[in-house]
C-alpha cells in the first residue's frame, strides 16, 4: 500500500477501498467476472456489514453493472418490511441465526430481480457472541447455502472485512 491509500498492481494504483485487503480486492473482481461471464446478476443483504458488501460489488469499473440492488437491513423491522420476514420468527430464532440469514437471502431473490443474493447478520463485536456471523446464499434455480463463523473479539472493522470474504466464497461457490 502506498502513502496515498492505493495498492501497487500491475504497474497501477487501482485500488477499490484503500482499507481492503488486496486478496478481497481480487476476489471482489474474480467473482464479478464469473458472474458477468455467467449473465447472473446480484443483491446483497446487509445486516452486520451495513451496506459495505453492496459498495465493495459496485467498485469495479465496467463489472459493477451485475449489481442488480442491496438491502441495508440493519434493524428487525427493516428485515420485516423490506425482505419479507416475520417478526415472530426474529424472535423465536434470534436476528444472529441460520433461519433469518436464510430468510435474509430468499427475501433478496424475492424481492429483485437478481439471479443470486448473499445475506449476513451477525455481531461484529457487541453482543452475547462477538464476532458470530450468519451467511446465507440463494441461486433463484438452485438451494439456498447456509455458513456460520466466529471469528471472535477481533473488532468490529476485521469482522466486517471477514464477513465480506466470506460472503464473496459463497457467492463463488454457487456459480
């Protein structure tokens, strides 16, 4: 990284976020490229991570057009109204489980018309489990993938850094 903020590659100072990590940042682009390749397009739900998935996907030029929307569903009733959950599920499972992060994800589908959408929700670093975070992935003709990490008290930017690798795995798995 240089004075500026920016990662030396190939001869450039391209650089989509100067506090990501250089590998994020190449798998930013490798998962954008299969999924232009593919003719797929995105959405996001965005608990824990507050929207930096979705700002992360439309960083890179002339590949930020397989974006098709992000949901910012930081609160309950953000997740009821805008993914259709219900609230009397949220408090049976919790926001932080399995079954929201899946109703997170099949929710984006729902609600876009996006090919494949990957949720998270988690605790960053309050809560009764720092660093829990649920992943969901849904493909519209293909099941809905489920991951559960605990990267434990590292922080909150480091866990959202995680979080973001991680969702970008999933992503690439189902492609």
């Amino acid at each position: 990284m240089t004075d500026a903020g920016t990662n030396q590659r190939a001869g450039t100072t391209e650089s989509y976020s100067p506090v990501l990590p250089d590998d994020v940042e190449d798998l930013v682009r490798a998962v954008l490229e299969r999924v232009a390749a593919a003719e797929l397009s995105l959405a996001t739900a965005e608990s824990c991570t507050g929207g930096m998935l979705a700002s992360i996907l439309t960083d890179v030029q002339d590949l930020s057009g397989v974006f098709e929307r992000g949901f910012v569903v930081y609160s309950d009733p953000a997740k009821c109204e805008l993914l259709g959950l219900a609230q009397a599920d949220i408090d049976r499972c919790g926001a932080v489980s399995e079954e929201v992060a899946v109703a997170m994800a099949e929710g984006a589908l729902a609600n876009s018309k996006a090919d494949i959408a990957v949720s998270t929700t988690g605790y960053a670093d309050d809560g009764p489990e720092p660093g829990l975070v649920h992943f969901a992935c849904a493909r519209r003709d293909g099941p809905t993938a489920h991951r559960e990490e605990r990267f434990g008290a590292i922080g909150r930017g480091p866990v959202r850094i995680e979080s973001m690798r991680v969702a970008l795995q999933m992503i690439e798995s189902v492609l």
